[in-house]
C-alpha cells in the first residue's frame, strides 16, 4: 500500500500496556471486558482485540451485532457481547446466534422477541443473553418496572441462559457526583429481585472506564472499559500510567512566505501579524478535522507547537511558522494530536468536546493506519 499523506499511527504495545495497567486494578474476581466498539474506538477493532485479549481482558463489547459479526468473521474466538439491536431483522439475530455471541437485552421487547425467536429453533440451540438495565441514565437500557417480566420471559425461553446484568453509569467522571451512588444502589436492587426469581446472574457490570479507575467497590463481576484501553484518563486531572495509542499526523506539503496583513484559508479571517511563513498541512473536515477548531489547535512539527491559523478547509489547513526559527520544511512531519503534539484530551477540552469524539474523527480512504509493536514490557503476542 502507498504510502499516504495522512496517517494514523497506532501503538499496540501501549494498548498492551493499558489493558495490563487496568487488569491489575481489578477487585479480586473481577473479569475485564474490552470494549472495542466504534472500530476499537477508530484503533482497528480487530487488533485491539487481539492485543486486549492476549494482555489479560477475557471478554469483548460491542455496540452493534454487525461489529460483533465482524470479529467473528476475523477469527476471534472470546466471548463477546453486543447491545444495540432491532427486533425488525430477526436473520441477523439468527446469525448472531449462531455464532455464538451474547446478546444485550435492552427492553421487553426484545426479550418477548428473543423468547419467541428461541422457542422455534432446533432443539439444543443456545443463546447467552445479559440483560441491561436502567439505573438512571435514561438511554438504551430496560426500565427498572420491565426487569422482572423479561427476566421470567428469557428463564421459559427454551436454550436462553440468562449471565447476569449489566447497566451504565451517567456520571462517573465526576468523582463528587452523587448519582453514581445511587445508580449502584438501584443496580444492586435489580440484581437482588432478579436472584429472588431464581436466577443466579453470576456476571454483572456497571463500570465504564472512569469507575473502573475510581471505583473498586462497583467492580461487581466484570468491568467494560473503553476510553481507558486506548490510552486516555476519563477523569481529568486523574493519573493511572495510560499512555496514548494514537498519533494523527501528516506530511507537510507547503511551506512558504507570508507578508504582515496578507490573509490566509477562505473569507481571510486571520491575516499574519508580522512577515513569517505558512505551512500546508494536507488534512481537512473531509478527513474528520472538524472546521471549528480554528484557533484551538497547535500543530506539532519536531516538538515544536505551532498555532493552526484561518478556516480549516475540506483538504487542507494552515499553520503559522512565525519567522519559521526551528526552518520547518516539506520534508517535516505535522502532529495533528498524540506523540509530538497536543493529547487528545488537551485538545478535546479546548474544543468543548470529550476525547472520545478526537479519537474517532480521523476517518477516511485519504488516512492510513500503521501499527507499530514499541512498548518495554507489553506483550502483543496476541496480534497477527
């Protein structure tokens, strides 16, 4: 493959050595699950899989069947469960069970569809679902008044096996918030009317990465953290040696003279102060670079921060080299975020946004992905 002019870089051995940095966090008895949706969080959701399950995570999640299909599809093997779903396509319900994958149930509905759907299938068919449940958050998730219906619903369905729940939290990142407390208390009780039924739900979770950091006491039977595998601290100001797996960076095309007043990128809202130089970085909002982070990035060129200046464009965008003292060239390299550049959570807080969202805008045919392995003392044995 040539080489493009964008890139990711995506460093497995940190993801390594975030998933055994969180393994050892874990309460006694506590399963990780690796939560690898959206593409492994725009990382490759195969890879991280790999590498997650090679570093001590024993499940996998998904959002969506068609990733958890995917995964499949890959050769992974470990158990892997997937939440958001439609009782409108029952084929791929069939294949996800088929495949052997556990199902989230969100609602009655689905729990009645998954009941029926089972009742029709050959006998000795199975199907491991986990049942989510609100606590709060108001989302994809059963109301608390359903739980009790839908768990006698899946215990008559025939080759259901009913693991455990599961809920979200809405307010982890924020240690002082109460909610997260009272989230707990409610998923303890939902746990408790289920085992009054009979059921035994040995594998329940709650955690997100920010209570799987803050929160041992929640840890339940499992934890799912996401944001924390890759490299990112949920909670700001909170450290837990992570380290960054991504780097967004290009090559620079342009680099030439610009006089004091003269404006750059369109409608020239920004016109250089002095005579300096500007640098073209070939990246844009058609490549995920959103248009309004005008006057909130720093490009980072050989260590170096340098400001993003005027309209960020669908291919491209401008960076001011001043009097250009470090002699930035085209044969340089630009650092979007990650190593050499800003951290995705620096930037995401100076946009407003989360670093979720940063690190799932780099997107499309014109960025590549290169994997590299360099991480002293994590294993990516798992990745082929």
């Amino acid at each position: 493959m040539a080489m493009t002019l964008a890139r990711l870089r995506i460093n497995l051995g940190a993801i390594a050595h975030n998933v055994r940095t969180i393994q050892g966090l874990l309460a006694p008895g506590a399963e990780l699950m690796a939560v690898v949706k959206a593409d492994g969080f725009n990382h490759g959701a195969t890879r991280v899989a790999r590498v997650a399950l090679a570093n001590g995570a024993a499940r996998l999640g998904v959002a969506t069947f068609e990733e958890a299909l995917e995964l499949r599809r890959e050769g992974i093997e470990a158990p892997i469960l997937a939440w958001l779903w439609s009782t409108h396509d029952e084929a791929t319900v069939l294949r996800v069970i088929a495949a052997g994958i556990d199902i989230g149930v969100t609602s009655l509905e689905q729990a009645e569809f998954l009941a029926a759907l089972m009742k029709a299938q050959p006998e000795g068919t199975t199907v491991r679902v986990s049942v989510k449940v609100d606590t709060g958050i108001h989302r994809s998730a059963m109301p608390v008044e359903d739980l009790g219906p839908a768990l006698v619903v899946l215990r008559e369905a025939p080759g259901v096996e009913i693991s455990g729940l599961f809920s979200h939290l809405a307010c982890a990142d924020d240690p002082d918030n109460p909610e997260t407390d009272a989230q707990a208390e409610r998923f303890r009780a939902a746990i408790e009317s289920g085992r009054r039924l009979g059921l035994e739900l040995p594998l329940n979770h709650i955690c997100n990465s920010a209570a799987t950091l803050s929160r041992k006491d929640l840890h339940f039977g499992m934890v799912r953290p996401g944001l924390a595998i890759y490299g990112h601290e949920p909670i700001l100001g909170h450290e837990n040696d992570l380290i960054p797996a991504m780097t967004w960076e290009s090559d620079i095309t342009v680099v030439h003279p610009i006089k004091a007043g003269e404006g750059s990128s369109y409608s020239l809202t920004w016109r250089a102060p002095k005579d300096g130089y500007i640098a073209i970085v070939p990246m844009g909002y058609a490549d995920g670079l959103p248009r309004n982070i005008q006057d909130h990035l720093e490009v980072g060129i050989n260590g170096h921060l340098y400001p993003q200046v005027g309209r960020v464009c669908m291919d491209q965008i401008v960076v001011d080299l001043g009097d250009n003292p470090h002699q930035v060239s085209t044969q340089d390299v630009a650092v979007i975020f990650g190593e050499g550049g800003l951290d995705a959570t620096t930037l995401a807080t100076r946009m407003g946004s989360i670093s979720h969202e940063i690190i799932c805008r780099p997107k499309g045919p014109r960025i590549q992905r290169i994997y590299e392995t360099a991480m002293p003392g994590a294993s990516v044995a798992g990745d082929a």
